[in-house]
C-alpha cells in the first residue's frame, strides 16, 4: 500500500476527529458549558459519539419553557380517546372513577 494512500485513509478521518474536538472545546467556552476541557475530553475519547453527546447536552441549553408545549402538564388528547379514564399520578388530587360514581 503506498504511503499517499495509506496517509489519506489515516489522516482524513484524525483531522475529522481532531477537527471536531477543536470544535467542541471552542463552542462549550462560547456557549457556558463549562468546564471546556471536558468536552473536548469527552469528544476526543468517544469519538464520533462523543460529539453528538455535546450536541444533545448543549441543546439542553436552549430550553425555553415559554415555548414548551408540554409545559403544566398539558398534552393533546386523540378525540376517540377523549373519553377514557385517565389514570391517577403521584400527587394527582383528583377524584378516582370509583369515587366519582359513589357521590352520583
């Protein structure tokens, strides 16, 4: 194997690889991930894994709750499931169906 060849199939996927832990090292100093140095760590020990792990960790950065709409507890109901029963959660003070039944 030549040493062009050899060079190529090495040195494209390292300077990826190095690239991306640069990339990640600058953006978690400009964005207030904090400490950098670990998530250049991180991305140079995992390391195409790596990268997306600070991707989705530095999403989590961007959550606006005004936006959220999950936010108290509200979510869209399929209308041919409107009329089920929801079941009770922890701290839910709702009345369960058996209750509801015995006061009407």
């Amino acid at each position: 194997m030549s040493t062009v060849l050899q060079a190529i199939i090495v040195g494209i996927p390292l300077a990826w690889h190095l690239g991306l832990t640069a990339v990640a090292y600058w953006d978690a100093g400009r964005v207030g991930l904090e400490p950098p140095k670990k998530w250049a760590a991180i991305t140079f020990c995992l390391p195409i894994i790596g990268f997306f792990i600070y991707l989705f960790e530095r999403s989590e950065l961007s959550y606006d709750p005004e936006t959220d709409p999950y936010r108290g507890n509200n979510f869209n109901v399929h209308p041919s499931r409107a009329d089920d029963t929801p079941l009770p959660s922890r701290g839910d003070d709702r009345l369960s169906p058996l209750e509801d039944d015995e006061d009407g």
